[in-house]
C-alpha cells in the first residue's frame, strides 16, 4: 500500500496499518500448529540417542554415588583402623604401669593355683609331704611363718580395690617416696616398668651400702677403682649407721672427704638422717634418688669386678636386656617334683630358643636350638610351684653359679633399671618388706631378684663375671665349682662357717616361702654363649643328664657375641 501526503491520504494509510498490526498474532498461531513433516528413521534415531544419553547420566551417577559410598567406607575403616591401633597403643602403654602389671601377677597367680588344685596324685607325694612336713617343724624352729602361699595375688587385689584418694594417701604416709622420679612421666602416679632395651643409656650409677667401719678398708678400695671407670657417673653409698662412725674412722673420713668434693661421683646417703632404719632394703629405696637409669650394685665386701667384665660386657648386656635384672653371680633352685624337673627342662629350651630367635641367627643354629619362638615355639612360662597341694620343695644350689637355669642374682655385679625401685618400695609390697625384716637371713637378694622377674614376666640374665685375656684362652672349660680369685677372696661367706648347715636350711626356707608367695619361680636365665658355637649340652659331675652350660666358663671379649660386630645381639645397639 503505498500512502500519498495528502492528509486524507495518510489518515487512511495508518488504519490501515493497524488493522494489519492486529491479525499478525492470528496468522502467528495458525502458522504454529502447523505440523512438520519427519522421517521415521531420524525419529528412531532421535530416541536412541536420548535414551544413550539417559543411561549415561544415570550410570555416571550412580558411579559418582558409588565412589562417594567407597571414600566413605575408607574412611570409616582408615578411622577404625586408627581407633585400633590407638587402644592397641593405649593398651600396651597401660601395660607398663603398675594397674596393668599387677592385674597380670594376679592372672599368673591364679592360673598357677588352679594348676595345684587339679594336679593328679603323683606316686611320690607321701615322701614329698614328709618333706613338706619337715619344712613347717623347721619354721617353727626360726618362730617366723611363710608367707601366705599365692599371697601376693590377695595383696594386689587389695591394693587395686582402693579409691585413687585411699592410695594417694597411703602413699604420702612414711617411707614411701612419690613413684615419679626425675619427672618421669609415671602416669596418675603409678610406677612404671622400664623399657625392654636402652641403647641410649651411656652412665651408671654405682649403688653400695654399709653401716660398720671393719669393712671399710675393702670397701674404699673398691669404690676407688669403680670411681675410675668411664661408665660410671654417680657413685651412691647407702650408709645405714650413724655419721660419727665414718667421722671417727681414718676410712671414712676419706669417703666424706670423697662425698664432700664436687669432683668426685661418691654421694653418702644417711639412711637415719633420712628416716629410714638400719635395713639391706635400703638400697633399693627410692629416696636415694639416683641420678641415671642403670644401678650398678655391689656389696661393701666386693668381689669388685674388672671394669671388662662390668663396663664392657655386662653394660652392654643391660643395655639390650634393661626390663630385667642382669648379674654376674647367678644361683640355681632345684626341684624335687618330677613335674617341675621336667617344667625346667623345657622352660629352658624356650628361654634359648627367645633369646636368639629375638636376635636373629642362621638355620643350622635355628634347628640346633629347636626354632625361633617367632616360627611357632612357645614362650617360656614360669614354674608353678605346689607347696600344700603337693608338697614340693625348693632346694638352694649354692655350690656352682650357673649360666643357664639360674633363678636369681645375687646382688654384687649386677645391674638394675631404676624404675624397679618404685615398685620394690610400693604400698602393696609391705607384707614382702617386713619378711626380708623379720627373717634370720635376712634374704633381699632373693626378695628381690624374685619380684623384679615376677614384675617383668622374665627370667635374669647372666653374663661372666671374669673376662680372660686372648692367651688365656685355652683354659679349662667346665664351669668352676667354688673358686676363689684374688678378687673374691676378701668376700665373706655367710655359708662358710660353724652353723652352715643351719643357715643354708633357713635360707632355704626363705627361697620357699617368698616363691610360694608369688606361686611360681621364673623359667631360668640363659648363658652368654646362647646362639654361639660355645653352647653346649653335657652330662655334669658324670649324671646321665644333660646340662646346657658354655664353654669356656670365662671367656675372652672376643668371644662374647653382644659386643661383637656380627655376631649375635650386637646389632640390638650396637658400641
């Protein structure tokens, strides 16, 4: 339509313009709904695409779920794992404090009990009980009582039963020292077991104790030459007698010259001065606070061993074996029972067969030994002892100091960690600690040797008390009966004199009634030369039994396997 400019003209051009502007949306609609044409090929194709795609949104996702799912479930586990193997940690660190070590005394205890109780009648217990009778005449000879039997089972019990206030108590009262010693993390108070290993302890302290002046010469001497070795960091000298005795005596003034020189590693504790009465326990009292972790013990009387055989080979022992007590004068308790003789035997060989199979060493000495423990053997388990129920009866081997088998150490030449010192001294233990008081022998040595293997779950161990030089070699190789060295022989011997049937008896008596205290005695200790060619298995004094034992008794150093590169132990710390 074509407008021209007259005004009528243009009138007519714009209502034209909108009549056609309002039926635009009319032909819109009718051209929307009009169909289209497909073919049924495309629209086939169409479909499948879209249902590929559908499936592949769904599978993608339901991938995408399932990853979701599994990271969870990783989680989950990487989380339980942890939780594992935290209360496996927690479990094991609560072991080493006294809560958890007494409940397995207690364990012990009563399985060994019940072990009495159901033992079938042996042939031989009507000889056994005339023994057993014996025994109870001859303590009501000495006018002291064993101690109950399995007693120390009800003594922990007794002690765990108590609120944290009771034992804070109880533990603040006289004669018991705090249990954290030198800020060690003890754990609510409680003592704590040391470490099965030490390689990073370098320093000892050396621990004597006297209390008379007739003793003082072999006794300055001594300490002269222990003050001499590199070792040694701390000298403690437990006296249990008044000060004005050392001040009135040329000796002891020179050791409280010795105390008083900042120099010098020699400290006197007082045990009067200190509240602490004229006792061989004292040695092991917390209160005398020593400086670093190993105890290296001796009598005021010696012997006094060569710095080879403390420093460079008993040490190093220590220190790869610190969780026990380790010692130079080992003694053996002999069985009656054919039930205990025949424990020992295989205890034994368990004891041989963890300390190299712990270490490591090679298949013909694997299947000398019987195995590693680790390739199936057995642990060694401590000896049930039947006292009433079977009448069996310990006897005392003071004759020979063995390697092997030794039950426990006499106290000079030994070492000690000293965290045993809280346990020795703790609460529950008063009824052990007034039996070494009361008894004739006073018998510490086994007291304490005993407790110290019943709180580790371990025998001692044994290392040679005197080290031969490469010439001497060839010496005799059986184990020596009593010898004497030059160096032993100003040790004084409570066995040797007028009575020594009497004492050995009551002494005897002691080894008895503290190892039926506790139910059981320790599987026996194991020789230097475990795992070495110098083990061997002989018949002893022409007995058709054979003993393990090491040839030579006295070795030299180059022999000895834990202070040698490559052989075995050494690499368990190394020099």
């Amino acid at each position: 339509m074509k407008c021209g400019n007259a005004p009528s003209t243009t009138i007519i051009c714009l209502v034209s313009a909108c009549v056609v502007l309002s039926l635009l949306p009319f032909f819109y609609v009718k051209l929307a709904k009009v169909p289209t044409t497909s073919h049924p090929f495309l629209e086939r194709k169409i479909g499948v695409e879209k249902q590929k795609n559908a499936d592949e949104n769904k599978s993608y996702h339901n991938a995408a779920m399932q990853s979701v799912v599994t990271k969870k479930d990783n989680v989950l586990q990487k989380k339980e794992e942890q939780n594992t193997l935290l209360k496996s940690i927690v479990e094991k660190k609560t072991d080493i404090y006294e809560t958890g070590v007494f409940r397995r005394i207690i364990e012990r205890v009563e399985s060994h009990e019940d072990t009495c109780s159901s033992l079938p009648v042996s042939p031989d217990i009507e000889e056994r009980k005339d023994t057993h009778a014996a025994l109870w005449a001859k303590n009501t000879t000495t006018g002291l009582p064993f101690l109950p039997e399995f007693g120390i089972a009800r003594a922990f019990k007794d002690w765990l039963s108590l609120s944290s206030e009771e034992k804070i108590k109880i533990r603040s009262g006289a004669n018991y020292s705090p249990p954290a010693l030198h800020g060690e993390e003890m754990g609510a108070g409680e003592c704590r077991l040391p470490p099965s290993s030490s390689c990073h302890v370098s320093n000892v302290t050396a621990v004597l104790m006297s209390h008379a002046t007739n003793r003082l010469v072999t006794l300055t001497l001594g300490l002269k030459g222990i003050a001499s070795w590199s070792m040694v960091g701390e000298i403690i000298l437990v006296w249990n007698s008044d000060r004005s005795l050392l001040e009135n005596d040329k000796n002891g003034q020179r050791l409280l010259y010795w105390h008083n020189l900042s120099t010098h590693p020699l400290r006197i504790f007082f045990s009067l001065e200190n509240g602490l009465p004229n006792c061989l326990l004292n040695r092991y009292h917390p209160m005398i606070q020593p400086k670093y972790e190993a105890l290296m013990y001796f009598d005021d009387d010696g012997p006094f061993f060569s710095e080879a055989a403390m420093s460079t080979v008993g040490f190093e022992l220590w220190r790869r074996n610190s969780d026990v007590q380790v010692g130079c004068f080992p003694r053996n308790i002999r069985f009656n029972s054919k039930r205990m003789l025949e424990a020992e035997k295989e205890m034994t060989l368990r004891s041989i067969q963890q300390a190299v199979g712990s270490q490591g060493i090679g298949a013909e000495m694997q299947e000398e030994v019987g195995g590693k423990v680790g390739d199936g053997q057995k642990q060694p388990e401590f000896i049930p002892t039947c006292r009433t129920a079977e009448g069996e009866k310990l006897t005392n081997n003071y004759n020979t100091f063995p390697h092997f088998a030794a039950h426990f150490i006499l106290p000079s030449g030994s070492f000690l960690h000293r965290n045993y010192l809280c346990f020795i001294f703790h609460p529950a233990l008063e009824e052990l600690r007034r039996y070494v008081l009361d008894h004739p022998t006073k018998p510490d040595d086994i007291t304490m040797s005993s407790l110290v293997s019943q709180l580790s779950g371990k025998a001692p161990r044994v290392f040679p008390r005197r080290i031969n030089e490469q010439k001497q070699e060839a010496e005799s190789n059986t184990a020596p009966m009593l010898e004497t060295p030059a160096e032993e022989q100003n040790r004084r011997r409570l066995l040797w004199t007028d009575n020594m049937d009497i004492w050995a008896e009551i002494r005897e008596e002691a080894i008895n009634s503290v190892n039926g205290y506790f139910g059981s005695v320790n599987p026996g200790s194991v020789g230097w030369c475990a795992g070495t060619e110098y083990h061997k298995e002989k018949k002893i004094f022409s007995k058709v039994e054979k003993r393990h034992q090491c040839e030579p008794y006295f070795p030299t150093l180059n022999l000895v396997p834990w202070i040698n590169e490559g052989m075995l132990g050494y690499n368990q710390c190394g020099l």
